[in-house]
C-alpha cells in the first residue's frame, strides 16, 4: 500500500504543479487573478488532503478525507474548463492537466468505493 500511496501522492503534487505553471497565463485581469485563486488553491489542496487522508485515524475518517480529495479534484477540473471555455487559457495548454484531472478522480472514485466497501 504504500508505494501506491507514495506515487498517488506524486501525482496529485505533480498535478498541482502543473496547475501553478498555467498561472502565468491568467493574472492580467482581475478576473484571472480570481481564477488563479480558485484554482491554485483547489489544485494544491488536492495532495494536501491526501496526506491529510493518509494519516486517516479510522476508515471512515479515510473515506472522508478521500472524498475530500475528490471534490477538490472535480473544482479544479471545473476551473480549467472554465478558463478554456472563457478563452483565458488556449485548450492545448490544459489538455495534459484535464487528462491527469480526468484520470485521478478515477483512481480517487475507485479509492473511496473500495474502502467503503470495506467498511
């Protein structure tokens, strides 16, 4: 379990940086340095969480935390498609990031199913 739970933490800190790196492209106007906001702190609170998540002090404290993860997973993935339907940010700078967004709420969905189920 741990190295699953080593790499799923990479990724979710690699997801963030991913995230801050489109921040550059945002902060000209008031309304990306709002953006930049929702988005920076919905990104980085992903990984946060799931270390939060992996000191979990019973299942059901896990399942919480974990479905934390996955609700800041689902608002960052909204702040980019935002950006790209605004036109803040050209579709192809956020296909990487939407691709990995796409793929952690998986692995995150499949983390909450399963230890509900053993629950």
């Amino acid at each position: 379990m741990q190295d699953y739970e080593r790499e799923l933490g990479d990724r979710l800190l690699d997801f963030a940086v991913d995230v801050i790196e489109l921040v550059p492209r945002l902060q000209r106007s008031p309304t990306g340095r709002y953006v930049v906001g929702q988005l920076v702190r919905s990104a980085s609170s992903t990984g946060a969480n799931f270390q939060e998540a992996r000191g979990a002090e019973s299942r059901a404290d896990f399942v919480h935390k974990t479905q934390v993860v996955l609700k800041e997973l689902r608002e960052t993935e909204y702040w980019m498609r935002l950006t790209a339907k605004a036109r803040m940010i050209p579709t192809d700078m956020l296909s990487k990031p939407l691709a990995e967004a796409d793929e952690l709420i998986r692995i995150v969905v499949k983390s909450v199913v399963t230890a509900k189920s053993r629950s």
